[in-house]
C-alpha cells in the first residue's frame, strides 16, 4: 500500500500541472497578442491609408478648380492654394501636367514627384527629407485637354504614431500579460487546491497520521479517494487475516512439538543416547525453523502506513516488559527524540528491537543501551543502536556471522534466531545490519535503515 502510495507523488504532479499551465497560457497569450496587436495595427494602418488617399483625391479636384483662364491662358489661381503648399517641405505637395505645362508646389522645392502611372493604392514612395509620401494620381478633363494632377501627403508622422503605439502596446501588453499570468496562477492554484489537500491527507498516511483519506472532496477525485480507502482497508484486513492464521499455525504446531519434545525424553531411549541426542537436535531445529519462517511472514514492512513506530510511546513499555522478563537488577537505558517515528510497521519493529534487547539482556551483566536517532551517513535514515556490556563477539567471529549466506544462529551460541529474524526484518525494509564492539565493553548491533522507505 505505501510503495503505492510512493508512486502517487502529487506534488511533482502539481508543480507539473501549474508549470504546464503557465507555460502553455504565456506561450498563447504571447501568440495570440502578437497576431492580434499586428493585425490591428495593419487594419488600422490599411484605413488610415484609405482615408488619406480620399483626401487625397479631394485636394486633386481643388487643385483642379485652381485652374483658371488668364490673361496668359490658362494659370493657376495662387490664392486658392493652401498654405502648406507654399511652406517647403511641409509634407504636402503636388504636381500638375497640362498641356506641356507643369505647376508645381513650392513646397516641393526641387525634388521630383512625376510618376508615369498610377500610384499603387496605399504604397509609400520615398520624398523629401526621407519622407514617406503617399500619392494619388488623377487624370481629369477639361478646356479641352487631358489634365493630370499629383497629390502627396507625408506619411512619416502617422508611421512615427504607429512606432509609438506598437511600444506603448508592448509595455501595456506585457503588464496585462503579467496580471493575467498571476490571476491565471491564482486560479490553478485555487483550482488545485483539493488535489493539494489530498496531497497532505496522503503524507499523513504516509507517516501514520490517520488511516484513510476524507471522502469530502470533488466529484472528479472522489473515485480515486474511494478506491485508495478500500486498498487500504483491504491491505489491512488481509494482513491482521494472515498474521492471525499464521498465529493459529504456530499455536497449532507448538503441541505437537511439545509431545516428541516429551517422547525424546522418556526413558526408553536411554539405551540410545546417539538417537535420542539427534532426536532432540532435529525437533529443536524443526522449532527453530518453524519460528523463524513464521516471523518471516510475518513481516508488514510497509504495508500499514497508519501502523508505523512511534519510539517514545514504545520504547518505554518494551522495556519495561523485559525488565520483567529478565533480571531486575539489569539496568535498560533508552534515547530516541520525542518526536521521532519510524516509518515502517509497528509490529515489524517490535519484533526487531525485541529480539535485539532479549538478546542484550540474556548477555549483559549490568547494563543494556537502546538509542535510535537520525542517521549520520551521506544518504541520511535512521540509525538503530543496541549495546550491552556482555562477553562480545571477537572482530573474527562478527565477520563470520555477517558473510553472506551465514545464518547468525548456526554461528553464534546463544545469539541464535532472534539475530537471524532481525536480519529477516532488516533486509526486507532494505536496510543495513552491521557489529561492532560496544563502548560498554559487549556486543554493539547497529542498523542502518533507508530514508527512502520514509519518504
């Protein structure tokens, strides 16, 4: 259930989520205002040109109407110009061709303007001063022969506008960007907010803070937080079924273990010393394997996520029941932080730190030390530390008994199954077993136990 439970990492799924939204919101918005700030731009542009170019085509017919009959012929009437026409360079021009006489507007100076066609409608043509002009050409009857007139108006000041208008855009759009980058975040992580929730309810799990998940969430996670429960419900009651029939099973065989225990000891085979001595050696390895097996299978590792150790709420009662069990004289001292939690299962570590202690108590002479603290090496777990100030084990001895494929019980005398169920219990929560000399003179076991099983 927990490794489970380690899979459903949700908060790199949220982050993913929130990064993936973010993203995918900036990269359109960025899209989306572009084409649209563009595109509104070159229809605003496109109109403006438009429109120009119509008043354009309504100063050609003034200038049409400035055309007069004069003393000299036909001249064009000064008064009915407009001042920019007369102010050089003012951005408004114009050139009129008739009849082999061309007028054209002071304000031009001298740069040419005659186009021998039609202007494209709405290009810009290059003009004086690195102006941008845009013309209107109109041919036009009258007196009798063809009149053509050209119309230009400077663009540049309208394209300066547009400059302006694109960077004011820029800043106004990257300031929307960022407001809409926030309220889109507010409105993820609000949105998210049940999945965060959950993302806690889980960890409690985790740490054995509850034992199932509340059903008060949206309709789109309450499937998931439905099936979790029932996994969970259904891992627990499987396993309390199992540890009960194995329980039954070991009751179930300790009676007839015990009536051959008897049958080794009647007095019939006295006249057989070598079978009766290997008779009692083999039930008293079929008991030694039938307590080791079932203690195996025993084992929870991390199945109970609501069941883990709490050391000081158990290490105390532990203890005590020892000190009942062994001599009262025998002086059991133990440390671990307040707070401290062991995420594995209760019952697992029970046992484990049973056998250890039972084992240190039957060796020590006057004391036992217990201390279980956060462990020290690169890859940070928990440290399991049991010392007693007993005869020990010889640096030569402890290497036998930790060589690979070496049962403790079939080495050491006296340290037998509990050592070997230890190391059972060890190894499935993938942790590390080691002996040392004790600086209590004895034995030191030390466990080293992952913190990734914690996570």
């Amino acid at each position: 259930m927990t490794s489970l439970l380690k899979k459903l990492r949700l908060t790199p799924l949220l982050n993913s989520i929130q990064q993936r939204l973010g993203l995918g919101l900036i990269s359109l918005l960025l899209l989306v205002g572009l084409i649209f700030a563009q595109l509104g731009l070159w229809i605003f542009d496109q109109g403006l040109r438009r429109y120009f170019t119509g008043q354009l085509q309504t100063q050609s017919e003034t200038l049409l109407a400035a055309l007069v009959r004069g003393p000299n012929g036909i001249e064009l009437d000064q008064q009915r110009l407009g001042s920019v026409y007369h102010r050089p360079f003012s951005g408004w021009y114009f050139v009129i061709d008739f009849n082999g006489q061309q007028w054209r507007s002071r304000s031009l100076w001298d740069h040419p303007l005659s186009l021998t066609q039609a202007p494209d409608p709405g290009v810009l043509y290059d003009g004086p001063q690195q102006q941008q002009l845009l013309i209107h050409r109109a041919q036009f009857r009258r007196f009798g022969k063809t009149i053509v007139i050209q119309v230009a108006q400077d663009y540049t000041p309208l394209l300066d506008n547009f400059r302006r208008l694109q960077y004011m855009g820029a800043g106004l759009g990257i300031a929307a960007l960022v407001l809409l980058v926030l309220l889109q975040r507010w409105l993820v992580a609000h949105s998210l907010r049940p999945l965060e929730s959950l993302r806690r309810q889980i960890a409690q799990l985790q740490q054995g803070e509850r034992s199932t998940l509340e059903t008060n969430v949206p309709s789109e996670l309450k499937p998931l937080v439905e099936q979790l429960n029932r996994l969970s419900h259904h891992t627990e009651d499987r396993l309390k079924r199992s540890r009960n029939a194995l329980g039954n099973l070991g009751h179930a065989l300790k009676t007839p273990l015990a009536i051959l225990f008897s049958l080794a000891n009647r007095s019939e085979l006295n006249s057989h010393p070598e079978l009766r001595e290997n008779f009692r050696q083999q039930l008293q390895h079929m008991q030694e394997r039938i307590s080791r097996e079932l203690a195996r299978a025993r084992l929870a590792g991390e199945a109970l996520p609501g069941a883990h150790f709490h050391c000081a709420s158990e290490l105390p009662d532990l203890i005590a029941t020892l000190q009942l069990i062994h001599r009262r004289d025998l002086h059991i001292h133990w440390s671990a932080a307040a707070d401290l939690r062991l995420p594995w299962d209760r019952e697992d570590i029970l046992e484990l730190l049973g056998n250890l202690l039972d084992n240190a108590c039957k060796w020590a002479q006057h004391q036992v030390q217990v201390s279980i603290s956060p462990s020290h090496q690169p890859q940070a777990g928990f440290e399991i530390r049991v010392e007693d100030d007993g005869p020990g084990i010889d640096a030569a001895g402890r290497e036998q008994v930790l060589s690979r494929g070496t049962r403790m019980d079939e080495q050491v005398q006296g340290h037998g199954l509990g050592l070997g169920i230890v190391r059972d219990i060890v190894e499935h929560c993938g942790g590390k077993l080691g002996l040392q000399q004790s600086s209590l003179g004895g034995l030191a076991v030390v466990i080293h136990l992952p913190a990734n099983s914690a996570a």
